[in-house]
C-alpha cells in the first residue's frame, strides 16, 4: 500500500503548531478590531472570470483552476473545441472544463464583493480577512502552495490618514509579537517619476520590476537587468546615483531624504506629488511613538502594478527573510468589476513567514504551548467518577480542564500529563474523597499542596 501523503506545498498542522497559529491570528485580529476593522470572508472558490487578468500573465499561470462537475468533458467534445485541442490552445480548453478556480489571493475577491454589495456597504469601508489561499508555485522556504493571508482594507476614502493608521497598525502587530521589525514606506509616484526624469517613462515596470530585485541581486545583477531591457547607459547611471543616494542616509524617517527627493524630482509633476504624500503621512505621524524603525525607501518597488500612491514593506531584522507583510494605495481596484472611483488601502501580514520567524527566534510564548490548565487523575473508577462533578465545576468557570478517563496505573497518567504540557494534576483517591481536600501538583515546580475545589477555582479564576 502507497504511504500517504498530502500534496507538495501544502501542510498538516499538529495540536502544538495549532496553538501556536492561533494565537498568531488572535494576537492579530485583536490589534484590527481595536481599530474598527470588520470581519470578512468570502468562498474558497471564484468565477475564473473574475480572477483571470487580475494578477497579469504569471498569476494567470500559477491559478488553480477546478473542473466542472460531472461530465467536464462535454464541450470539449464539440466540433469548434475538438480543433482547439489539436491546435492546444489550452487556454481555449481550460475555459470549456473549468468555469472556477481557487483564492489567488483575498484582495481581488474583496474588490468583487465590495461591487457586488456595494449598496449594503457604509463607506468607507474597513474590513479585515484571515483565510487561506493557493497558488500553483514552487514550494520554497517560507513560500507554500496553500498558505494564509491576513489583510485589512479601507476602500473608499482618499484620505492619506488611513496610510498613517496602517502604518500604526503594522507597529503595533509586531509589537505584541514581540518581534523586531522595519517598515519601509514609499510611493508608487517616486519611481514613475524616476523613469521620466531618466527619459523612460514608457519603461516604468521594467524599471520597477528590476529596482524590486535589488535585495535579491544587488546593483550588478538591477544594472544588467535594465540593460537587457533597453536603458541607455546615462539612464542607468541616473537610476544608480539616484539609488546610492537614498540608500546611504543612516537615518530613517527623516527629512534628508526628502530633501534630496525634492531636489532631484524638481520640476517633475508626478516626482513632486509622491514627495507630497510621503510628507503628508510623515505630517499624520508627528507625536505618535513608534516601537520599531520606520524608515522612507525611495528604492522600495512592490511588484504589484494596481498600486498607485503609498507603498509599503515589512522585513524582520533579525532573520534571514524575505518581505513578511506590506501593501498600499490603489485608486481603481474595484473599476476591474466596474467600480469606478472607490479608492481604497490595504496591508497584508505574511502569516506563513511570520510564523517561520517567530519559530526561528523561539518568540512563541511557552504558555500557549498547552490548551489545558488542570487534569483531573484518579487511583479507581469510583474515584474518577466522584471527580466529574468538580471537573465540570472548573469549566463553568472557564477554566481548560480534563479528565484522565483510562483505567492506567496513576505512574502512567503522570506521564500522559508530561507529554501534554499540562501544567497542573489533580490527584484523587479514597482520602481524597473522604476530606474533599484535593493533592494539586505543579507539575513545573514539582510542588504539591492540597485545597478544597473552591480554594482550586480561585486560584485559576
């Protein structure tokens, strides 16, 4: 018989790792609530209609598309579409077998709901949304096939104060995750008016996509890149200045470089304009502390091209690890569904990295490494079964409780009690019983002590 398996980039999650994402997606989900944020969710599944063309040629290729149930087969076998098989246009064919396909992602499945319900909608609209989604990539450290986004939205409203909240938000996640972070923020405007000020602006992807890469790479690697794509060579040498320029500054949030920004992007319309917006959050954010570095990036060029204003990039500076959360301003999302106007800002956490950081640096609180409090042990049936009165007892009282309901030497139900974690025994036998005065053993300590229930349900309550 074949071993099972589950399919490659895709996980199960034991009780420990559960634990442990929970109280990720809590610790989270509280910090979006506290800022009037809304719960979200939509299906797992989309019309391939409004998830193709929304992520360009590459996303289309990594979608995982579902056949159509029962015979899926049935239009491919019409004469028109027999053609089409022998030509493979598998493109043809994919939209004949399969009318619907997996999340890609959770941003454009909330641009389809916010057209579809806009007139149950009050905006501007504040939503966030932890579910998972798929994607046929190439499994890789930190990068999965199936795997979960956290994102939070405001749609509807231009204000640059919500870039200044999110930004806030970020801080504030990463602080109750007690994990070291820099947050770098940019705008989509700065690096179009880079590639008109160094006489390509027909090539601004190009460029962008190649800056994106710097990380990665380093200047040779962005240099040659631009190369192949047709940059002269004082185009280059303008983008690489411009680069070392804003990159050697120590400081973070500072005025230096915006300083220099003005002067190199003087008299470029669209230059000033981001300079205007990074000044303006800047503006939003005087007297609000921030626990981790905020630092403005002109180089940061988040590869998504339905960006428009503010971007934004979170990496953890203690690990080796590529961007864990980031997002930004995108004037017309909701136009692809035929929405036209509705600007909106989000920020997405990368839940799956987080994670890996979190474990890497052993970040993880130890006492949610176990979900019950106090186990319940007894020496005899009779004594397990005068036990279940005051289990409940301790439950109504929400306190995580269990009972050890084998017939097992009381050495065994120990060891069963060590390997959950489980911080507090209750040991009960005849004397027990008789007294109504409990032995709880600390299983951390190795101390005991004996107390009534009631004395036991104050000392957790």
């Amino acid at each position: 018989m074949k071993k099972p398996s589950v399919p490659q980039g895709m996980r199960d999650f034991s009780p420990n790792q559960m634990l442990k994402r929970q109280w990720l997606f809590d610790s989270i989900k509280k910090v979006f609530i506290k800022y009037g944020f809304l719960p979200l969710e939509t299906p797992t599944m989309e019309n391939l209609s409004s998830l193709t063309g929304k992520y360009g040629d590459e996303g289309d290729q990594l979608l995982f598309r579902v056949l159509n149930s029962g015979d899926f087969l049935k239009d491919v076998r019409k004469k028109d579409a027999q053609k089409k098989v022998e030509e493979l246009d598998y493109k043809e064919i994919t939209t004949k077998v399969s009318k619907r396909g997996l999340r890609y992602d959770l941003t454009v499945p909330f641009a389809r709901y916010v057209v579809q319900h806009q007139s149950e909608i009050t905006f501007p609209f504040r939503r966030f949304q932890i579910q998972p989604v798929w994607r046929a990539d190439r499994p890789q450290k930190g990068r999965y096939r199936e795997f979960y986004q956290c994102d939070a939205d405001v749609v509807g409203s231009d204000s640059l104060i919500n870039e200044a909240e999110l930004l806030q938000m970020a801080d504030e996640v990463f602080e109750k995750l007690n994990l070291k972070v820099t947050i770098k923020l940019n705008s989509r405007k700065i690096l179009q008016g880079l590639s008109e000020v160094v006489g390509f602006a027909e090539k601004m992807t190009d460029i962008t996509v190649a800056i994106d890469k710097l990380d990665k790479i380093g200047w040779e690697g962005v240099s040659k890149e631009l190369s192949e794509r047709e940059l002269s060579e004082e185009a280059i040498s303008k983008i690489k200045q411009f680069i070392e320029s804003t990159t050697s500054v120590d400081t973070s949030f500072n005025n230096e470089k915006l300083e220099y920004l003005k002067e190199f992007f003087t008299g470029n319309a669209v230059g000033e304009a981001g300079i205007i917006e990074l000044e303006q959050v800047q503006q939003f954010l005087q007297g609000i502390p921030f626990v981790n570095n905020l630092e403005i990036d002109p180089t940061l060029a988040r590869g998504l091209g339905y960006y428009t204003g503010c971007i934004y990039e979170i990496k953890a500076e203690e690990a080796e690890m590529g961007s864990i959360g980031g997002g930004g301003r995108y004037d017309d999302l909701t136009g692809i569904f035929g929405l036209k106007g509705y600007s909106g800002v989000g920020i997405s956490f990368g839940i799956e990295r987080i994670y890996d950081v979190l474990e890497e640096l052993d970040l993880f609180p130890e006492e949610i490494s176990t979900s019950t409090k106090v186990i319940f042990l007894a020496f005899d049936e009779s004594a397990r079964i005068w036990s279940l009165p005051l289990v409940r007892r301790l439950r109504d009282r929400n306190i995580s409780t269990e009972v050890y309901t084998e017939n097992k030497n009381i050495k065994k139900q120990f060891d069963y009690a060590n390997k959950r974690n489980i911080p507090f025994c209750v040991v009960v036998g005849e004397n027990e019983m008789k007294t109504g005065k409990l032995a709880v053993k600390n299983m951390i300590e190795g101390s005991q002590e004996l107390m009534s229930i009631d004395e036991l349900i104050e000392k957790f309550a």
